[in-house]
C-alpha cells in the first residue's frame, strides 16, 4: 500500500486526521436546527473557556474544538459529540461542567476507548439522550417481540418471503423508494460466490434520527428485518453500516446481536431451519455524508473514500466485493419485519395507493414537540403541523437539504412517493425565521460534503453558494437570478450522483416556493460585479499602504 | 470467440457496437465526436469531468462510463447538453488558474479546446483564484497545480499502467488536490519522464522539462483542426 493511497482514504472523511489534534475533541452541531437553538452561543462558552476559535487546538494539546455538519439530534439540539459521545441539550452554563470532566478524566483515567462505552459517557454532564419516539402507529406499537417476523419467514420459502415483500409494495424508506421486494429479488437471482445485504443506518440527511430512534429502542426489529433479507437473497453477511455520528450506539447494538446470537437468531442453522446459516456485523463510518448514497457507503465498506459508483453495474448485480448486494435503509428493514408479522393486508390497509404503509417522520425545529411520529403515507403537511404543534409555520423543510422548500400555500400537500416524497426529516421554521439564511446554510452543507469527484458538483455547489452569498448581501440582480438557477439545473443535469442531483434543491425550490423573498433582496441596478471594487482593490491599498481616491468625493 | 454486435441510435444515427465497448468508444469507432475531458481511450474510464454526459434512454449518463447497449437512444448534440457541457468547463476554468495566453499548453490544451469547440468566449462565473503550489522537485518534471482539473487521467495511468501509485487524490469536495505519493514531492517518487502518467495531462499540469515550445504557437494540435476532428472524419471518410 502506498503512502499516496492511506492519504487519499484518510483525507476523505472528517473523522480521520492527518495531523495530530486536541486529546478530547469537542464537536458542535452546527445546522439551522442547532443554531435556532443557541448552538453559536454554546460554542462561544467553549471556545472563552478553552481560549480557542472554532477548528483549534488548545496549546496544551488537551482540546480540539469545531463545527460538525447535523449529528442526527435534531429534536434535542444544540448537541456535540465528545470524544464519540452524544451530549444534547446544551447551554452555555454546562460548559464549565464537561470541560472539568474531561479535565478529570485526563488526569485520572487516560484517553477514552473507541467506540465510547456507556460507562464512559456517564461521567459527562448532559450526555443523555433522550428517546424520541413520540407518536407509535402500527408499525411500532408494543409489544415487539423479537423474531416473530423472522420466524414467519423461515416458515416460507425464499421466493415466498420475497413475493410477500412485493405484493405488499414496500418501497425504499430512505426517500428514493425503490420497491423492495424488486430488489430483493434482482439480487437473489444475480450469480456471485456470496450475497451481502447491507443496512444502511449512514443517517446523515439534517433534520432526520429515527434511524438513530430505531436502533436505539427497536434493535431486534431491525436485526429480525436484516435477517429475513439475508434469508430472502440467499445471504450468509449481513453489515450493518452505522455513521460514526452513531457510534455510541455500538456497545448496546454489539449486546443485542450477542443475544441474537446465544438464542440462535444468528449462526448456522437459524431458529432451526437447516442450511439457513446467517451473521451480522456493524462497521462505523468517519464522517461523510456522501457515504448514504448507496454506492459510496459500498466503498467505504470496503475502506476506502466514500465517493459513488456509476450504474450500471448496479449493486444488485456488482455491490460490496464485486458480489450480488442489497442495501436497504433501517426503516424499510423493520417495515420488512412487520410484514412477515402481520401480514401484507394489515400493511396495504395504511397508505395511499402507490405509497403502502406508514412513515416514521423526525420532526424538528419550530414547534412544539419535536420527535418521531409514525404516520400513514398520504398525512398533509398542514396536518402533520397541527400534530407537532407547528401550526404557525411560515416554511417547511421536508426530506431535508435534499428535498423540497414548502411554503405555506403548499401545505395541502401530501407525504407520499408520489406527492412530497421524503426520507423523514421534516424541518419546520416559524415566522421569525429567514427562508433564505436557511437555504444559504445548506447551500454551505453541500459545499463541505461534496466528495469533489465530479465537476459540476464539486465546483457547482461552491459557485451556488456564493450566488447566494450575493443575494443575501442584497447585491444580486435580476440577471443573477436566473443565471443562478440556470447554474443550479445544470448541476442537477450533470452531476455524477443523488448528492449533486440534489445539491441545488435548496435554492431552486426556495427560488420558486418563495420569490418574493428573492425579490425582496434585489438590487434595483441592472448589473453588479460579484466582487466590490473596494475588495478588488485590497490587496493594492494594503502594499500601496493608502486608499484610493473616491471620485465622489 | 466473436463479441455479439448490436446497434444503437444517437442523434438519429445507427451506429453498431460490440459487446462490452462503452458508449463513447463504440461512437469513437463510428466517427461521432462525444466531447470528453477525463476519458482517455488507453485508459479505464472513471467519469471525473461529466462532459460526455449523454441523454441515453432519457436520462443523463456519462457516455464512457455507460457500457453501449442495444436498442439505446441517445442525445448528444443538443443545444441544451451543448449548454450545460459548457457550464461545466468554465467551472473547471474558473476552478483552477488558467491563463491561456501564456500557459505553456495552450494549442496543446484539451480544456482550452474544447472551451472553443463548445463555444465559451470567457467564462461568466466567478474565478476561484486558488492558491497553489508548483512542484518542480523532480529532475525531468514539474507538475503545476494550477492548471489541475482533477481529471484523474495520471492517477489511472500511473496505477493501471506504469503499475506505480505515484498520483492520488488529497481531501474532498472544492479542496479536493492532486497528491504525490511522497511527502518531499514527486522528485521523491518512482516517477519517471518516459511514464504513462507523464503522457495524459490534458492540460498543463504534468510538463516534461526543457521540451517546450518546440512547436510554436499557431502551429500546434487545435490551433490547425478542432478537437475531436480525427475522430470525425473517420466518419466523413467512410461517407466519401
């Protein structure tokens, strides 16, 4: 291996360093969500208390303190992750508290162990998270008992389990809803020595957790889902590949999956049905959003940049290791579970008609309970508002950065594959809020988690970002406008993969959803230069050492 | 064992094609010009530069990373792809630092090029004004970040055909850089001024010493026919 291809690997996700950083690594949260919250006051605290800027070491080299892109704690934010573990619900009167445990820790016990264990995260104030199911439906109202749906399966032939899967038309619950029982079935009949399935719980979308809410309450449902699929395609692996955002969850999924194992839910000869021999382990990725994209998380599963594949081949032809592979999201998994419980009539009696079933929504941001709600496909964005206390609203987020920009007059609009189609994040900002700072955040979001493999969107988001720079400096003009959104759909055209597809969304739907917003901030002069004359000029002045004359004056 | 050989439609043309050719080098072989950056046809395709991007079936595909199938329908020259191929050259203009007039590749440049062929005059979004660094630490080559365009050209070649590593990517995103594989720079590295890697650049990042300007300028590779004419006219030929 050679030196040029570890920085390559390294470089990639924010995680990993090349250079020696703070012994404790304090990470703030930062999305719209966060700071709506304080999240620029918390990091303020920490950087007085420790002497530091945002993305510095302390001297001492005790403390790295920066900015980490949405950490899947929408619903309890500002939140960080220290040294891997999760704290929520910050003030700026905790941060003498963590910084005198940390301190402690340092003296007393050494550098923590990675993942964090529960152990170690109890002697940190405010490392509590919080369960964020709020409202049950059918999919998740208890009792669950464990493997009820993976003993269904095994009861049925491979075939069957996949046809029950397809007749019940589950679709992906990741956003994309690709059917799954399609899936499923392309990757049993592809040739290969072996068969993956993968789940893919690389939650990075803002605005979303109830991936991070499954796994933390309904691990055996998801376990029981990955199993079936395993079942289903003739697979004997089965990755769970979790964000390192996540990897406090490691040591009690670790826990579930030993249970799994001693009661033969896992191993060879599953719950007796002989040649069914199945097992699961849990890879943590390092900080790149990218890696949600199916054929970036098969990269990064096999250790190296997350950056995606071109199709075809396709994963259920070519995936993890060049062999047959499945990916499916947390959701859909346990969605999987339920079905062979229940039954496929109990599962198409929710829903509409092209989008089965319910959906688990993460609600955050301006409202009154933010959380998990389950509820069938088909719910409107005004009723969903009423249900979370957001009624007020002057602007929803839904599907996250990626997604749509929904304004009020939408509201009648309905959560479906086939109307506003999303994978859960559902950000909702009330009238004291800035539309466009909002869409200018992501916009930002996009430019630090492009991979930078294609051009039109490792150099497009940067330039959507500074057309944006410019209108909410109010010096845009109505031609920036539309050369801006011109720009924005050649990215969409052009770019490699769902990230650059998506990456313009923020500003192109608020373009269209909000333009008297636009307007609103427009110059009333027929041109303006992107850079000022003053900031032209600066480097001159400072080596000729005075400003130039005014002609004004 | 002969491939099997089917036929597909571009622009309202049948062109024929093998099993296991790729879009663009099935429309190479038939004399219909893709504009390509990245793509080079002694090497892997990895679709770094999009500008061979297609509309193949309906939906945008890069045409040397989509294997050629039967049947396939597929717009190249169109006003609307001509436009966002466009686009995506000035931002690789913009990106970098490329001033023509002078750059030591230009009539040579396959960037520069292609900016004519697709008809760019300058380029309408902001420049980037990067910072970056020349490597000149090796004996017979100098590599000048500037003009990089991430086109992975040399990092393909270095490893599928020099069988080396010497190139390699560093960080992600707009900081995305070309990487040598030494911390010293690529005097430190097994490379050599007769590798592949030393061949591909299309533009002037990877230049060979004391061999420049022995063609002048005005009598250089684009500066007599546009790029992609060798292609053309195995077409216009087979016309005749």
């Amino acid at each position: 291996m050679h030196p040029v291809e570890v920085i390559e690997m390294v470089s990639f996700y924010a995680f990993f360093d090349q250079t020696p950083r703070g012994r404790n690594r304090i990470r703030l949260s930062k999305t719209p969500i966060s700071m709506m919250n304080g999240a620029r006051e918390v990091a303020e605290a920490f950087g007085q208390s420790l002497g530091i800027a945002m993305g510095e070491t302390s001297l001492d080299g005790m403390f790295t303190l920066e900015w980490t892109n949405d950490i899947g704690m929408a619903d309890q934010e500002p939140a960080a992750l220290v040294n891997g573990m999760i704290l929520t619900s910050l003030t700026p009167l905790d941060v003498p508290g963590i910084i005198a445990a940390l301190r402690h820790e340092e003296d007393g016990l050494g550098l923590s162990s990675y993942p964090p264990t529960a152990a170690q995260a109890l002697k940190l104030p405010k490392s509590n998270v919080r369960p964020s199911l709020i409202q049950a439906g059918p999919l998740l109202t208890r009792p669950v008992v464990r493997a009820r749906g993976l003993k269904a399966a095994l009861a049925m032939t491979p075939e069957k389990v996949i046809e029950e899967i397809t007749s019940s038309k589950l679709r992906g619950r990741g956003g994309a809803g690709f059917p799954t029982g399609m899936k499923w079935r392309l990757t049993r009949k592809s040739a290969g020595k072996e068969h993956y399935i993968l789940c893919n719980a690389d939650e990075g979308e803002p605005g979303t957790f109830k991936d991070r809410m499954l796994l933390a309450e309904f691990p055996d449902l998801v376990f029981d889902g990955l199993t079936i699929a395993g079942y289903a395609l003739g697979s004997q692996h089965g990755i769970l590949y979790l964000r390192g955002e996540y990897a406090y969850l490691w040591e009690t999924l670790q826990e579930t999956l030993r249970t799994r194992r001693s009661l033969g839910l896992l191993g060879a000869n599953i719950c007796g049905r002989q040649g069914f021999d199945f097992d699961i382990r849990i890879q943590l990725g390092a900080g790149a959003y990218i890696c949600g994209e199916e054929s970036s998380l098969i990269e990064s599963l096999e250790g190296k940049r997350g950056s995606p594949r071109d199709r075809p081949p396709f994963p259920t032809e070519r995936g993890y290791l060049q062999q047959p592979t499945a990916i499916d999201n947390v959701e859909t998994l346990i969605c999987a579970a339920r079905i062979l419980e229940k039954g496929v009539a109990w599962f198409t009696s929710y829903g509409t008609k092209e989008s089965a079933g319910t959906k688990l929504i993460s609600v955050s941001g301006d409202c009154a309970r933010p959380g998990v709600y389950e509820v069938p496909f088909g719910v409107t964005v005004s009723e969903l508002l009423d249900l979370v206390g957001g009624a007020d609203a002057i602007y929803v987020q839904v599907s996250g950065p990626s997604g749509h920009s929904v304004a009020p007059k939408d509201f009648g609009r309905s959560i479906a594959y086939e109307d506003l189609s999303t994978g859960g994040s559902t950000m909702v900002f009330g009238p004291q809020r800035d539309v466009l700072d909002v869409a200018m955040q992501f916009a930002e979001f996009f430019v630090e988690e492009s991979c930078g493999w294609c051009t039109p969107c490792r150099v497009g988001t940067t330039l959507l970002k500074q057309g944006m720079e410019k209108v909410l400096a109010g010096r845009a003009t109505l031609s920036d406008l539309s050369e801006m959104e011109a720009l924005g759909q050649t990215v969409v055209r052009m770019s490699r993969c769902g990230l650059g597809q998506s990456a313009p969304n923020p500003i192109l739907t608020t373009m269209r959803n909000f333009p008297e917003l636009y307007e609103a901030r427009l110059a009333a002069v027929p041109f303006t230069p992107l850079v000022t004359l003053h900031d032209a000029l600066r480097e001159a002045v400072a080596v000729q050492g005075r400003e130039p004359l005014s002609e004004e004056t | 064992m002969v491939a099997a050989s089917f036929k597909f439609n571009i622009d309202g043309i049948e062109v024929e094609a093998t099993e296991g050719q790729s879009v663009i080098e099935a429309c190479d072989e038939a004399g219909i010009y893709i504009p390509r950056l990245c793509h080079h046809p002694e090497l892997p395709p990895s679709g770094n530069c999009r500008v061979c991007t297609c509309k193949i079936n309906g939906r945008h595909s890069a045409a040397c990373v989509t294997p050629a199938a039967h049947g396939m329908v597929i717009e190249n020259d169109t006003p609307q792809l001509t436009s966002d191929r466009r686009a995506v050259i000035e931002m690789l203009f913009v990106e970098g630092n490329h001033p023509c007039p002078y750059c030591v590749a230009s009539g040579d440049c396959e960037l520069q090029a292609l900016g004519y062929r697709l008809g760019m005059v300058a380029p309408t979004q902001p420049y980037q004004w990067p910072e970056r660094k020349i490597d000149a630490t090796h004996p017979d080559i100098y590599l000048d970040h500037d003009r990089c365009i991430l086109c992975s050209r040399c990092i393909r070649a270095s490893r599928m055909e020099d069988g080396k590593t010497v190139f390699g990517f560093e960080g992600r995103g707009i900081a995305m850089r070309l990487n040598v594989d030494a911390q010293g720079g690529l005097g430190e590295t097994q490379m050599a001024a007769i590798d592949k890697a030393a061949s591909v650049c299309p533009v002037a990042c990877i230049v060979i010493k004391r061999h420049n300007y022995q063609v002048p300028n005005g009598s250089r590779r684009f500066d007599k026919t546009p790029i992609g004419s060798d292609i053309e006219a195995k077409r216009t030929r087979r016309q005749s």
